[in-house]
C-alpha cells in the first residue's frame, strides 16, 4: 500500500490537512469507506485511511455551524458517517472563506493625502518561472513555490500566528456578493504595506506613480503608469453615496457598546491608526444611529407594555438617577421597573430647567411615566419608591399603592445608630446594631398588613431588655425559643440613657409611619443595580446632548434587560460563588453567585438595522448634509 502521508486518500483528491477524517473504528462504517476509496474491501489496508470533507454531505458534521462562524478549527464527524460525494461532484461543502475584495469604482468627496507619489519597484520580480506560475495557480494564498528553500527557525510566538492564518481558505466571490457589507471581516494594515502593492504596473512591469486619498479610516489608491497609460484606482471598503460604509460602523460600533468617541480617538493616535473626526462622528449618530436607538427602543418598550396591560397584578419599582451629585445636575432619569422580572419598562428623561429645580425633577419623571402607563391601560397595584414626600403626596393624589423600599429606611436608621454607639455610654449598641436592622427586614418581609409590621417592628425595645412578651394582641410573643441568660450585661437596663437614646431614634412617629407602608417582598435594589450598568453607558461627569443621553438611556436599558436574567456559572456540575469585601459593610464579607458572560444580541441587532434598513437612504441623507468631512 502506497504511503499517502498526511494527504487524502480517495483519487483524485487534494485535501486539506485541516479537513482530514481518520477511518472510524466501526466495522460496518469501515467497509463503507473502504469501498467509496477503493471501489472493493481490500485484505490489507491503513488504518489510519484519511478522507477528507469533501466528500461528505453536510449533515454528516455534528459542528458544522461553528466551524464556517469562525468558532471551531476542525469538522467533527457525525457517528456513522460515511463518504458519499465523489471528486469532481457538483455538490460540495460550504466551507469559511476569506471575504477578500476590491472596488473599481471612483471614490466620491475624498481627501487627497498630498502630491503624487512615485514608488520604486527595484523588489519586484521582473518575470517569473513556470513551476513558480504553476505553484501560484494551484496555491493562490502561498507566495513561496515548492522548490523555494526552507525559512530559518523562528520564535514560538510566530508558530502561533502562522497556526492562525493556516486555517484560511479559498476566496468565495459569490459568498462576499451575498453577505452584507457590514458583516465583512477586518484587518489592520500598514501603508508601506498597502503601497507596495502597487508599486510596479501589472501591464508592462514598469514603476507607476501612486497617489493615495484617505476619509477616515477609508483609503483610495490611484494608479497610473507613465509609460503604457495604464489606470486603476482600488478602494479599501465600499462607499454608498458618499459614505464610506467603515467610518459609519465604527461610530456605531462606539455608540452601541457605550464607548467614548475621544477615549477610542486617543488609543488610534497612540498607535497611529488613522479615523474619522468627532463632528463625522456626531453626524453620523444624528443622522443614522440615534434614529434606530429610538425606534429599537420604542418597539420593545410597546411590547412589554401591551403584555402588562393584560395583566391585573403589576408592582413596578422607581428611583431617579441624576447625571452628577449635589444641586447642580442637568439632567434627571427616573426609571420605572417591573419587579416581577427585572425588566426597564419606561425611562424618562428630565432637564433640571424644565421645572423649578433638581428636587422637582423625580416628581415630574414618576409622572411621564404614570401617565405613559395609564394611556397603554396598565393597571397598576403598587408602585415600590424611596421616602421621597413629593413623590407620597403624588401617588396619594393619584390613588396608587405606594409601599417604600426596606432598605432605604434601613440606611437612614444605620446612620444615625452608628453615631448614637460612638457615645461612651451607648457602646452597647454596637453589639446590637447589625441585628436591629436585620430585625427591621424581619418585619417587613414576614407581616401581611401594616399593624403586623407596626408590632413586631416595636416588640424590639421588649427584646433588648430581655422581655419577649408584648402588650400588643397583634404580636404578643416572640416566636423564638425562652432562654434564660446569665450574662445580664449583654442586655439594655430599662431607663439607661443608651436605650432612651435608642427609644427615641426607633419609635419616632415618622418612622412608625414608613414601617407601616414597607414593602413585603418587591424592593427596588434592581433599581439600583441598572443604575451601575448606567455608568457604562453614561458616565456622570460627561456631559451629553439631551437626545444623545436620551439614546444612552435606551442602550443601558436594552443591555439590562437583556442580560436581567443571567443564569448562574458551573464547575463540574456545581454552582460557582465568589466572596467579596464590599464597603458598605464595613470589613463584613458578602457571597455572590458568578453568573455567565453578558450578551450583546442587542447591538448587534442595531447594527442590522443601521445597515440592513437605514442604509438604503444614504444617498438621500448625504446630499442635505452641506460641505465635506474633513479628517485630521
């Protein structure tokens, strides 16, 4: 038996390394590949028979989807597979291509990069031999023929990229026609580069004179040879109208994840990465990427408001976030949640100089969006908030259950505890603190009605004092087991200064009253958690337009609701956790759940839209607007 080496066996074949399949171990599966590479069963034979992909039908991959995305290096096999196709078959297998092209066409409203260049071309190879042309036809992506001589050694990091571009394949026209502009791979190159591509004519192998044009990141060469006239000008991405298509995906690719325009401008100058300016960046988001913002955003938000329309028992949760601390804000975003799946349903955006103020600003929000609610026929039972008296006397006025969130009280209460326990004869009470708001949380989360919560909450001044009967019918005992403790000093003594201080921090009237109205279950923490995610999108000491925060808004909101519901990470089949430190709770720990990597569908869907939809008018849109665009 001939010695195939790392090659296909079937005549006629030349596959590739990368495509290989070893003959399977299967009996049954054996005798049908013997026979599709020899045409009969052989008495001897390799049992390391290779056949390549080629042959086979493309339900035979088990991976075959992850392979053409660029996500697998080698095709798996189906158990039982067997080679079908012939050599020389019409139909064969859909492999990744190179999307690799060039346009012809002038460019339209270029910069010219300078005088016309002429480039030497004293490392071009005049003529080449006929195994060199023969090796080029059959290897088109290989520059050394077979007989050339063999490199020298190089370092393990090169290995690895050479690894890399081994898995590139042929050049598909019909798939680059096909696939949409945006969807096309990119690559960095460098102009020396570039230019020498065209140093020597294709025609009379004479120098030509080179003249690039550069927009952005868009780049133009013009050819011309002064000896045999010959002209051709290449162009390094496509152009509808007079928009290149890569100066308008980079800004989307910006304005989508929620990055800074200057901040990236500072990355492409240190590595002299040449990019469209900040007006280009600014027109195409008015033009192009803030009207798709909206209109996304819009269609998703009608959805989940015709869902909660259906529904009778609908708790949100609201909370305003103001664009930068103390009373000089300018802008003021008031979000309203679904508490039952953690969900933005509507987001207002206010500016301090449409009311009287910042401290208006959160009841004029809530109000947007109650009445943006009541127009798509939500009905809501109950709406979670802070303590804020603007905002109780609004929903009192509108007849809508308010209940407060458990932890706003809590940190009033915490603080003013902490400096009650500074004082020498209120040391006790920082033994007590900790379980005085846990106590607080008890309350709320196990009592059905206000008074419930009323008595239980006030059954702790009894509980300190080591008395575990009450007085009120409601809550007359404490539900824990009787002990008798012999340690009497871990105990308030009834008329020390350390429990009339506390006395009258815990039974104030104010907060008798928010215990009553604290909220059983729902609490507006997810709130806060999309106020984090904000950041990402709409720093606070950044100052945007108003329709530029507005489209932030959206985009943090579509983040968060697409990621709201993470499942949680695995090891082995176990549920991975991670220990913190937070500050808040001064050198306590907190254990948090690691869920899964975030998602980015949304943006990418927005992408789709920009290019797929609103492209078609650039024309349109390019000729309103007035003047060039000049790069730097």
């Amino acid at each position: 038996m001939a010695d195939h080496g790392n090659k296909c066996y079937v005549p006629g074949c030349a596959g590739e390394v990368s495509t290989l399949h070893t003959l399977p171990a299967e009996q049954n599966c054996q005798q049908a590949w013997l026979m599709f590479v020899y045409n009969r069963i052989p008495q001897h034979f390799n049992s390391k028979l290779l056949v390549c992909s080629a042959h086979f039908t493309t339900d035979s991959f088990s991976n075959l989807g992850q392979y053409q995305a660029g996500f697998a290096r080698r095709l798996t096999l189906k158990k039982g597979a067997v080679p079908t196709i012939l050599p020389h078959a019409s139909t064969s297998l859909p492999l990744r291509t190179n999307d690799v092209g060039c346009q012809t066409d002038g460019p339209a409203h270029l910069e010219n990069k300078g005088v016309q260049v002429t480039v030497s071309s004293q490392s071009v190879a005049v003529g080449t031999t006929s195994t060199e042309m023969s090796w080029a036809t059959k290897h088109p992506f290989t520059s050394t023929p077979l007989n050339a001589s063999r490199p020298a050694k190089r370092a393990r990091v090169e290995l690895e990229e050479d690894e890399e571009m081994g898995n590139v394949s042929s050049y598909d026209p019909a798939r680059v026609t096909s696939m949409p502009v945006h969807k096309d791979e990119k690559f960095i190159v460098f102009e020396k580069c570039l230019l020498s591509l065209f140093e020597t004519c294709p025609v009379c192998t004479r120098a030509c004179n080179v003249r690039p044009h550069r927009r952005g990141t868009f780049i133009a060469v013009d050819q011309m040879c002064p000896h045999c006239e010959f002209f051709r000008q290449w162009r390094s991405q496509p152009v509808v109208g007079s928009t290149p298509v890569g100066n308008l995906q980079l800004s989307a690719a910006i304005y989508f994840s929620g990055a800074s325009f200057l901040k990236m401008q500072k990355v492409f100058r240190a590595m002299y990465l040449k990019t469209h300016t900040y007006d280009a960046f600014r027109r195409h988001a008015r033009t192009y990427l803030e009207p798709a913002i909206i209109h996304k955003w819009k269609e998703e938000q009608s959805l989940q408001l015709h869902y909660l329309s259906q529904n009778n028992n609908v708790i949100l949760g609201g909370d305003m976030r103001a664009d930068s601390s103390g009373h000089s804000a300018k802008y003021g975003s008031y979000t309203m949640m679904n508490l039952q799946n953690n969900n933005i349903i509507d987001i207002q955006l206010v500016q301090s100089s449409e009311v009287r103020g910042r401290v208006h600003m959160e009841k004029e929000g809530l109000r947007r969006s109650v009445d943006l609610l009541e127009e798509s026929g939500v009905k809501l039972d109950c709406v979670v908030t802070d303590r804020h008296p603007q905002i109780r006397q609004f929903l009192k006025h509108r007849k809508i259950n308010h209940c407060y969130d458990v932890w706003r009280l809590v940190k009033g209460l915490s603080k003013k505890l902490e400096n009650i326990s500074r004082e020498k004869e209120c040391s006790l009470l920082r033994k007590w603190r900790k379980s005085i708001t846990n106590h607080l949380y008890w309350s709320a989360t196990s009592s059905d009605s206000g008074p419930e919560k009323v008595a239980k909450w006030t059954s702790i001044i009894n509980h300190i004092q080591d008395i575990h009967t009450h007085p009120d019918p409601v809550f007359p005992r404490c539900p824990h087991e009787q002990r008798v403790s012999k340690d009497r000093s871990k105990w308030f003594q009834p008329g020390s200064t350390a429990l009339n201080r506390l006395h009258k921090v815990l039974m104030n009237k104010r907060v008798l009253s928010d215990v009553k109205k604290l909220s059983p279950c729902d609490q507006t923490s997810p709130v806060e958690s999309f106020h984090k995610v904000l950041l990402q999108f709409a720093p606070r000491n950044v100052v945007f337009p108003f329709t530029g925060m507005l489209c932030r808004l959206y985009l943090a909101a579509m983040h968060f609701n697409e990621n709201a519901v993470r499942p949680q990470r695995t090891s082995r089949a176990k549920l991975l956790h991670k220990l913190l430190f937070p500050k808040a709770k001064k050198r306590g720990r907190a254990v948090r759940r690691v869920k899964t990597q975030p998602t980015f569908c949304y943006a990418i869907n927005l992408m789709n839209a920009v290019f797929e939809e609103d492209v078609r008018d650039l024309h349109t849109a390019d000729s309103c607007v007035s003047g060039p665009v000049r790069s730097g």
